[in-house]
C-alpha cells in the first residue's frame, strides 16, 4: 500500500466501535474513524438533524486540518457513510480545500438510482432484524442489555429517518478517484451501488462486488479481506488519479 490513510464513516446506527475488526487488521495504516454526534464518545453532542449538515460538520473538522493531510485521506463511506463521503467531498471542492486521495463507497446505490424516501416507514421488526443481522453497535449481540438495545434501535432509527429524508447530492462530478463496493448477496442491486457510480467521477474509477452481503466486508474474521481491497484501490485508482493529476 501506498501510505494512504484512511477515515472511515459509519453505516446508518453505527458508531466508530463498528470498525474494530477492520482497525484490527489494519497493520500499519493510518486509519481514524468519525464518530458521528449523539453516539459514542460524542454522546453529549446533540444529533445531526440532516445529512447535510452531518456532512457541513465534517468538512468543517477536515479543513482545520493540514491540506496535505486531507490530500493523503480516503475517506470510505459504508451504505449512509457513502453518501456523507461523496458530500464531504464535493463541499471540500466547492470551499477551495484539498481534495481527498480518494472516496470509496461500499453497499450504496449511485444517488441517481436511490429511492428517496424508501425506508421512511421502516418498522420495529424490521430495525430489529438488521440489528439483529449486522451487529451495528458493539456488544449487542445477544441484547444483554436492555438499555444497549433501546439505544442501538434508537440510532438507527434516526439514521434511517435522516437516509429517507436525504435529497441526494449536488449533480457536480467529484475531482478526486472513486471506487464503488458491493456485497454480492447485499439487497442492493450490484449494478446500482457499482457501475452506476462512474457518473460520479472525472478522475480514476473501479467498481467490483465483494464476497457477502450488506457490510459484509465490517464481518469478524475479514479485516484483512477488507485491506486487500484498499490495497487494490490504492494501486489501481489512487496512483491512477495521482499519475493523471
């Protein structure tokens, strides 16, 4: 790998403790994760009342940064985390800032190819059941804690409400590399959160599925899988980006 670092953002429900498999078997990369407000270590912060002011919060935070920091970052959105992605980086763009190494999109379909509104009426079963299936906060597993399960229906349920109420980005094609991942078995069609993304770059761009299904790759057991594609981006989309810049 390159020497890329890596800032990777959460999934609908999720906090940064969804990465400690990935963060496990990161070796020596430079991996940071956003911990979104309301949730986790920022659980005093009131919660984000719209993907785009999320997205507002966290350009902000990348551009106190050092621009050569942002400029060695790919910032790696898992399904609602892909859509924070491509906005942070087009408002990087659009705010004269650096543009990042590279943003990668894993289990999302391409904004034009989104339902808006789809998960608007998403019911108790149903959030219990991908809880249940994904395992997004961390402990959970057998809902050992009453009050650890209300608190991980309730993130998600918030998240959802901010996906369903999401308009989409601005239609302005980012000026930095994109890849686009999705798990074979994930219900989201794998032309839709693959192919159908190149539209959204004039730079270097790779689409594949991966073995799995939604988030598959954030699964025990396959952090080291999940390098392995970075390592493929790095070589085939990043480097590809830096030669062309």
């Amino acid at each position: 790998m390159t020497g890329c670092r890596y800032l990777l953002l959460p999934p609908a429900g999720g906090t940064t403790g969804i990465f400690r498999h990935v963060v496990a078997a990161s070796a020596a990369a430079d991996v940071w994760a956003a911990e979104y407000p309301g949730r986790g270590d920022r659980l005093d912060a009131p919660p984000a009342r719209s993907l785009e002011r999320l997205a507002e919060q966290l350009t902000g935070e990348l551009l106190r940064r050092d621009p050569a920091w942002v400029r060695q970052t790919v910032l790696v959105g898992f399904s609602m985390g892909a859509f924070l992605a491509v906005e942070v980086a087009q408002r990087l763009r659009t705010r004269c800032g650096p543009a990042p190494a590279a943003v990668v999109v894993i289990g999302a379909p391409a904004p034009q190819r989104r339902v808006p509104g789809r998960y608007a009426q998403v019911g108790e079963e149903s959030l219990q059941e991908v809880l249940d299936g994904e395992g997004f906060v961390p402990g959970l597993g057998n809902r050992a804690s009453f009050e650890l399960w209300a608190y991980a229906v309730e993130l998600l349920r918030h998240d959802v409400g901010l996906t369903a109420a999401y308009r989409g980005p601005a239609t302005t094609a980012l000026h930095c590399p994109l890849a686009a991942l999705c798990g074979e078995d994930d219900p989201v069609a794998a032309d839709d959160a693959t192919e159908a993304w190149r539209m959204w770059t004039a730079d270097a761009f790779l689409a594949s599925t991966v073995p799995g299904g939604h988030l598959g790759l954030l699964a025990p057991g396959r952090g080291a899988e999940f390098w392995t594609w970075m390592g493929r981006i790095e070589r085939r989309v990043v480097a590809a980006g830096v030669c062309d810049a």
